[in-house]
C-alpha cells in the first residue's frame, strides 16, 4: 500500500484566498493521485494533511502559522518510521507550500529516512525539472502565491473560500518569487508582495485550475510508480 501525505501551511494568502490555501490545494493534488493509483490496481491511502510548517516567509501577516524547519523534518520521519509498522511502503507527500526552509524540511526528512527503515518517502519537487515544466506560465515565472495558479486550484476545488469580488478587483503583481528568493530576500515584504500575493488572481479561471490539478495528480503517481519500480 501507499500513503498519500497532503502537505500545506497556514499561510498568508492575499486578501481573497483562505490561509488554508495550500492545504486545499495538497490535498487535490493527493487525491487526484488517489484515483490514478487506484486505477492501476494499488492500494492508495489518503492521509489527513499537514497543515502546519515552516512558513517565515509569510510571518509577517496575520494568521500565519510557521514552526522551525527541524520540526517539520522529525515529525515526517516519525511518521513515515509509524506508518511503517503498518506496512506501508511508502509515503508520497503532495506538495503545495514552496517556502525555501519548508521545501528544505521535506529533503532533509527524506535523507534522513534513507537510512533508517521507515516508509520511504517521496517527493516530487514541483519547483524544479522536470515537474515544473508541465506546470502553468505564471507558476514556472515564479509570481505565483496566490496569483492566477493558485487562486485557479481554490476555484475548482473549493469555490465557497475565494472571496471572489476582491480576487477580480486585484492588479497583477508581476514580481517573481523564485527571483527575490536567489537574491536573499526572505520575506514577501522585502520581495514586493504587501498583500501577501504574487502573479495574476484576477486572471484565474476554475477551468485552469481542473487542468493543473490533474497535472499535479499525475506527477504524484508518476513519482510513486517510479519509486515502487526500484
């Protein structure tokens, strides 16, 4: 069997998504993967998610809710070490939180698991290839928090939390993250985001955010299928 892990934080995310954003948005990804895997005749568990993480970036804003990296790391490896013992093989974690100190928790949680005898953990990194390249234009620009990607996977996952007067009332902020993270900046106020968003919500559309969510679904299952391949 595997463990599928939705991963997000409590987060900031512009005045029209809720601070569940990338909670909503793991736990799409995971079960898309779900009924993929279950296609294909594996037994596929959908964990309850991981809704608190490393999120400095955002800690500036009310409601975030960030923990030390450390205890991110410990508490994945604990659980793949728990999840074991049930016989699980591995633990699949769908990503949708992208703070550098969160994405470095999840690889130090899956070094570390290499060598102990917990279930093997595996992470697709959308951020990097070939992930990233099946994604949308605005997410590969890196002006992507709760911009037009994300605010597209909250409307067609969860339509009721987009404050949708505000979404379409939002000028584009075109300043990438990915550039002011390889600068040193360490907050979104120091990289231009005073409302906690990036990229276009005005732009999202429910129709998009189906799409990408099947694209993220898949790049789970691929990772999976690669890693019970081995």
């Amino acid at each position: 069997a595997v463990a599928l892990l939705p991963v997000g934080a409590v987060e900031a995310h512009g005045p029209h998504l809720p601070l569940a954003t990338d909670v909503v948005i793991a736990e799409t990804m995971a079960r898309a993967a779900a009924v993929r895997l279950d296609t294909r005749g594996y037994d596929a568990l959908l964990l309850p998610p991981l809704a608190y993480t490393a999120a400095e970036f955002a800690a500036g804003f009310p409601g975030t809710v960030s923990l030390r990296p450390a205890t991110v790391t410990a508490l994945l490896v604990d659980l793949a070490r728990s999840l074991a013992r049930h016989g699980l093989r591995v633990v699949a974690v769908a990503n949708a939180h992208l703070d550098p100190a969160h994405v470095a928790a999840i690889e130090a949680a899956v070094a570390q698991n290499r060598r102990e005898n917990g279930a093997r953990i595996v992470f697709p990194d959308v951020t990097k290839r070939p992930w990233a390249l099946r994604l949308t234009e605005e997410f590969r620009s890196g002006a992507c928090h709760a911009g037009q990607y994300e605010s597209s996977i909250v409307m067609a996952a969860r339509p009721e939390l987009v404050r949708e007067a505000i979404r379409r009332s939002l000028p584009a902020n075109p300043r990438s993250l990915s550039v002011a993270i390889r600068a040193g900046q360490t907050s979104f106020e120091e990289a231009g985001g005073p409302q906690a968003y990036f990229g276009s919500p005005a732009d999202a559309a429910a129709d998009e955010g189906a799409r990408t969510i099947e694209i993220l679904g898949a790049i789970l299952e691929e990772a999976v299928l690669a890693e019970l391949a081995r």
